[in-house]
C-alpha cells in the first residue's frame, strides 16, 4: 500500500512537471524547472496567484453587471425626422374654470357666505367647489354641512354644463394647410375641468370601454359628444352648428349630420373599418407611408413654417372673480403623448397678451428589436413590452396612464370615492363635496411620498401607505416611450382687442414647432450577450494569464487523460514482469543438430 502511494505521488510529480515545462500558461514553466533556485520558485508562484485572484475578482464583477443590469440605453446610431413620429398632443384648458355667462358662482359664493346657509348650496355650486381651489377652505370649514347633490345628472356633467365653450377660448386654428387649414379637436375632463385635446387617440383606441361606467359617458366618452373643427377660413364655429345630432349610446355608432356651416369638414365615422393599428402604435411607429392625414398626426418638420397655430381668446363674461387664480391667468396648456391621457398639474401657463412660441424636442426610447430582450423579467429591463402589463381603463400601457390609474385607485382605498375626473368603474363611488378635504389629502399623499404631512396621513391611516400602494402599482416606463419636452419664447404685444378678425377681450397666439428636422433617440439594447461575456472573460483570462481556450483544455488534459495514460503503461510494464521466461534445454538441441 505504501508502495502504491509512493508511486501515485510519484506519478503526480512527472506529470506535474511535464505540465510545468510544455505549460502555455504564462509563468508556469518556471515552477518545476531545475535551473531555478527555491526562491525563484515561491516568487512565480506567489505572482501567479496574484494574478489568478486579480482575474478571478474582474470576471465576478464582469458578471455581476451581466446578471444585474444586462440591458443598457445608449444613443442611437442614425438621427430621426420629426416626420417619422407624431406630432405631440397637447392639452388646452381655458383661462376661465367657470363661464360666468352660464353661471355665476361668485354670485352664489357672496349669498351662501352672507346668509351661512350651506345646505341651500346648488349642484352647479357644489361641481365649481369641486374645480377652484382657492374656495376649499370653505369646504374644510364648513365640510358636515355642505349637502349632497340632488338632482341626478352626475358631476362630470354638471361640470361640461357651466365650463367655458371651446370657441370662448379658442380663436382660430392652422396645421397643416394640405387639410383646408382643418384641425380636429376633442374634449377632455381632467382635473382642471372641460379642456380640448389635439392629437391624442381616440377614446375607443385608448380606453377600455367595458371597465368605464355606462351611466357617465360624457367624462369617458373622450371626444365622441363633443368633435369640432376649423372652417376653411380657420375661424371656429359653435359646436352646435357643427354638429346637429351626435347620440353617444356606448352601443349605437356615432351619426353625425353636418349643416350648411360645416360643409368643409371631412366625414369621418368613429366606427371606421380602419384598423388603427395599422396607422400608428408606440412600438411599430407609422406603418404606412400615406398616413398623413390620420390621427396621430405625423410632424410636418421644424420651424415656424411647420407649427400648429393658434389664436387663443378670453372674455370678461367667463372669468370668475370667486374661482380663477389672479397669479396664473391665461390658458393652461400641457404637451404629452398621443396614448398618455393628461394630468393637467403639469401644465404651464400661456399669459394673455403675449406671442409665445414652444419649440419641441422630442425624447423618445425605442427598444431593440433583439428577441432576447423579451426573455429578461420587466424588472431587470425596467420597462414593460406591450401586452405583458394590463391595465383596466387603458388599452395601451404607458407609465403615465398606470400613475392615472393607480392614483384612482388610492384616492378610492383612502376615500372610498374618487374625484369626479378620474378614471373610475361603475361601482365606484364620486366623491361629493364633503369629501374634498379626504380627497385633497390623499392626492397630496400620492404626488408628495415622503413629505410631513405624507407621514402624518399615513399614521392615521396605517393599513394604506402611498409608498407602499405605489409601489404595488409598479409603474415602470414602456419599453417604448415618447415624451416632448420644449423652450417656450414669450413675448408681450398690445393686440387692441383683435387679432387677424379674431375679436376677445384678451388675446394671445401660440405657436407649435419642432426645433430641429431630426434628432438622436435613446435605443434599450442588451449590454451583454453571451457571446460578449464569453469575450470578457477570455480577455481578462488572457490579460493576466495569457490563457486562452486551448490552455484550460491542456489543463484538463494533464489532469484526466494523461494520468489515466500513465496508469495504463505502468500496467502494461507490470504484466510484462509478472510474465514467466521459457526454458529451454540447449543439451537437447545441441544432439539433435549433431544428428
């Protein structure tokens, strides 16, 4: 038995040392070689280690990058024409919340104020409590004793009832002179009350119609009550004129008649057999060259010369003394995406009496088309592919529609109603105006995580956290986002109460462009694939080591298969000692040669 061991180790030795003196291996031949002292020997085997553990620590960190943040955003390689994306959608509120020509809530305010008769309160007044903020402290006052709403018709639609008339705000419109100057507009309820849109999609492209409440299709509707559009001279006529019938039965296809006035204006049936699809999608971009004419509306290219154009107008009759903030007057306006519904809190003011100017520039992230990525967890490519995140009011996911939807959805857990322009469904209940003070609480709990009075509110109530809500929410960005962010120019001019046969107490222009004909998008790539890692690794190997593919081969070869060679030839010179010598008898043959 000892002998065996003796000549394993044996064994072990020579092929160490024929390893040590054939090695590729940088340094290795040194270990074994005879020339060299003892000292010689600890000093290649002490840098070979350190150079060893200094390969090992690079390619740990290597693939700690792979596996943590495989997916990178980076420039890309070719700049994009403005005409390859839509032109942004924008959000116009009027300058006015409340048309004093429809209803005099300051009037009301003064009486209820004068006489402390809440519970005589009119719906009309408990909708424009809902709308002005400057009137809340009313509500935290005198919140128990403010009634309920009495007649049926819902808030939503008391709001479109005593708001501004689009054409009260809106003077003339140009974009696009290839149309007949013609622009399609669309009414939206949003936290600032009734506004018009441009260029956003369609509420049956957008929403999800069998998640929204059958009984208030005015707020969802989302443009089918309420489409307008220029005339050929670009002046904007009453809706009314406009449009003489439009039923809005969640089930009955729009029928649109058009008078004498609107004969200019394109036909076009909101239950089109066109498959939208087909025009435009986040992810696929405009299939179709000659979708020009279709919402969204393409860029037509940059500079003044491509803007939308508009005349924006105010009357003495539709401001509010009780309701509008005299630090913000002017129309508020909010530049976003064709499939992100608007959150007017993010808007900037157009100020009455200036020609302001905003000029674009698009921000867009694009995915790769590398199938790959699909193959990562949302979490690890920190964004969502279409389709992989549902959402219940929206058909098309981006960050900004999950926020809109999860603040619903809070506001609801907190309050136990939502506010009367929130998505909601149709077992949700609207907040009346008592519940302003829970209502406005728990927007400020959502919008300001982490803020005092966040904490506060978040003690009282310790089941329903907004951190933690809204982190269940999990609003990552879609894989493929659009964004517009802009320099706005102003300048202040003294109109005389007319502009180009627009006439209006106050009046400004607002013009639309694209600052440059192209621009640089950000692509989501993969930051490692296997075949780089794979790279890497073989680079740090051969950095340090001067090993490469055919070296871990050797390795393997001196370990497994030369041993086993080694064993067979030794077994082989064994059974050739073991074997007898045959005798022979020489006397014997020495006779038989004589003979």
């Amino acid at each position: 038995m000892r002998w065996f061991r003796r000549k394993s180790a044996s064994t072990t030795k020579t092929i160490f040392g024929e390893y040590c003196a054939t090695s590729s291996v940088h340094g290795v031949r040194y270990f074994s070689d005879p020339e060299r002292t003892l000292c010689e020997k600890f000093w290649w085997i002490v840098m070979f280690l350190v150079s060893v553990g200094g390969c090992v620590k690079l390619i740990e960190s290597t693939w700690l990058k792979w596996n943590l943040t495989p997916i990178v955003v980076n420039f890309e390689n070719q700049p994009i024409s403005v005409t390859e994306i839509p032109f942004p959608s924008f959000t116009i509120c009027p300058p006015g919340k409340i048309s004093k020509s429809m209803y005099n809530f300051a009037k009301e305010v003064k009486q209820i104020r004068k006489s402390g008769a809440l519970a005589n309160a009119s719906d009309h007044f408990l909708a424009a409590v809902q709308l002005c903020q400057n009137i809340l402290k009313l509500s935290k006052h005198y919140s128990e004793d403010l009634p309920e709403k009495r007649h049926p018709l819902s808030y939503s639609l008391v709001v479109a009832n005593i708001s501004v008339p689009m054409e009260n705000f809106m003077g003339k419109c140009d974009f696009d002179e290839r149309n007949s100057m013609i622009l399609y507009l669309q009414y939206v309820m949003t936290d600032m009350g009734f506004c018009v849109n441009f260029n956003m999609l369609k509420d049956h492209r957008m929403l999800r119609k069998e998640s929204l409440p059958v009984s208030d299709t005015y707020i969802f509707a989302r443009g089918r009550p309420h489409r307008t559009g220029c005339t050929e001279n670009g002046v904007i006529k009453d809706v009314n004129e406009l449009l003489e019938t439009i039923q809005v039965n969640r089930n009955i296809t729009s029928n649109i008649t058009l008078t004498k006035n609107s004969r200019h204006i394109r036909k076009r049936s909101v239950s089109s057999t066109v498959d939208y699809n087909e025009i435009w999608y986040p992810e696929k971009g405009y299939l179709k060259a000659d979708t020009i004419d279709m919402v969204p509306y393409r860029g037509l290219g940059s500079g003044r010369y491509a803007a939308c154009n508009l005349i924006l107008t105010g009357h003495k009759k539709d401001l509010s003394s009780a309701c509008e903030d005299s630090l913000n007057r002017g129309h508020k306006i909010l530049l976003h995406s064709p499939v992100d519904y608007p959150q007017m809190i993010n808007s900037v003011v157009i100020p009455f009496e200036h020609v302001t100017q905003i000029a674009v520039k698009p921000l867009v992230v694009k995915t790769s088309p590398n199938p790959k990525l699909r193959s990562y967890p949302p979490e690890t490519r920190q964004c969502f592919f279409d389709g992989e995140r549902y959402l219940k009011y929206f058909l098309i996911y981006t960050q900004n529609n999950c926020e809109i939807e999860c603040l619903s959805n809070y506001t609801y857990e907190r309050c136990q109603c939502v506010r009367f322009s929130m998505m909601r469904s149709e077992g949700m209940k609207v907040c009346d105006t008592r519940d302003l003070v829970c209502l406005h609480q728990a927007i400020s709990e959502f919008i300001k995580i982490g803020s005092p009075s966040s904490e506060k509110y978040a003690k009282a109530v310790p089941k329903l956290n907004a951190l933690s809500f809204r982190a269940k929410c999990n609003c990552m960005p879609s894989c493929t986002s659009y964004q517009y962010d802009f320099e706005m120019l102003k300048q202040s001019f003294t109109s005389g109460g007319k502009i180009d046969g627009v006439r209006a107490d106050y009046l400004g222009t607002l013009s639309i462009f694209f600052k440059e004909p192209k621009f640089i998008a950000m692509v989501r790539s993969e930051l490692y694939g296997l075949t780089d890692f794979i790279a890497n690794c073989g680079g740090l190997l051969g950095l340090f080591t001067g090993t490469s593919l055919l070296s871990l081969i050797e390795i393997a070869y001196f370990c497994f298969v030369r041993p086993l060679s080694k064993r067979k030839q030794h077994s082989h010179r064994v059974s050739d000692v073991e074997k007898p010598t045959p005798i022979v008898d020489t006397a014997k043959e020495c006779e038989e040669m004589h003979i």
